[in-house]
C-alpha cells in the first residue's frame, strides 16, 4: 500500500472511484492511483504552503524539495472531475494572465490618478486662507 507521508501525518490506502469536491473543484484519481482523497488533500495544502512561504523563503521550495515532490506525485494521480472541464492550454493561461495583469494595471492607474487629484486638491486646500 502507497503511503504519503506529510510533515509527520501518515495517511495510507486508496480510495477507489470515489471521487471529492475540494476547494469548489471537484477531483476523482486516475486509473491506479494509490493515493487517498485525504492525500489528496494533504499534498495541495502542502503544495499550497510551500508556495505561499517562498515568497518571504526562497529556498524553501529547495529545502523542502523531496516533499514537493511528494506532493507533485500524489497530485498527479487526480484529475478534475467536473463535467467538461478541460484544463487551459499554456498558451490560454497566458492570454488570461496577461488580461489579468492589464487589468490590475488598469485599475492601478485610476487609484493613482485618484491620489494625484486628491493631493492636489489638499495641496489648493491648505495654502487657502484660513486653513488649519
């Protein structure tokens, strides 16, 4: 029987043809997969972790790389579940992100420009006459 094992906690066994909805996705293991629902979840939210620490640690994903890799293959048994789905292309996921981005930047100009009348309009308030 596969184990994964996980910062200390040992989960085991397989769950066959069940499948789960985790995160609103719903996610069923491929054909042979030895891995459980609760590895499942075990290796995103390990995953997960890693990930959000490398941002302040960038040799977590180093340090903590047979864990990672752990988690990659126990990951690697499931696939998403919902009817229909089909994963992104890498070039689609580009074009998203690049949306994404062109967006935020968007909306980062009109918070900027925002600020600039804002402080101008403070700046006209203060030198007004009788302005405490």
């Amino acid at each position: 029987m596969h184990c994964v094992e996980t910062r200390g906690l040992r989960l085991a066994g397989a769950d066959w043809g069940a499948s789960g909805r985790h995160a609103g996705m719903l996610w069923r293991p491929k054909p042979g997969a030895s891995s459980s629902a609760q590895g499942l979840l075990a290796a995103r939210a390990l995953f997960i972790e890693l990930h959000e620490d490398s941002g302040w640690n960038p040799w977590v994903l180093e340090d903590r790389a047979d864990d990672l890799e752990r988690a990659q293959a126990v990951m690697a048994e499931w696939i998403r579940a919902e009817p229909g789905f089909r994963m992104m292309t890498k070039k689609q996921l580009d074009a998203k992100v690049a949306h994404l981005d062109r967006d935020l930047r968007r909306r980062q100009a009109a918070i900027d420009e925002r600020r600039e009348k804002d402080k101008a309009a403070s700046t006209r308030q203060r030198r007004t006459p009788g302005w405490h």
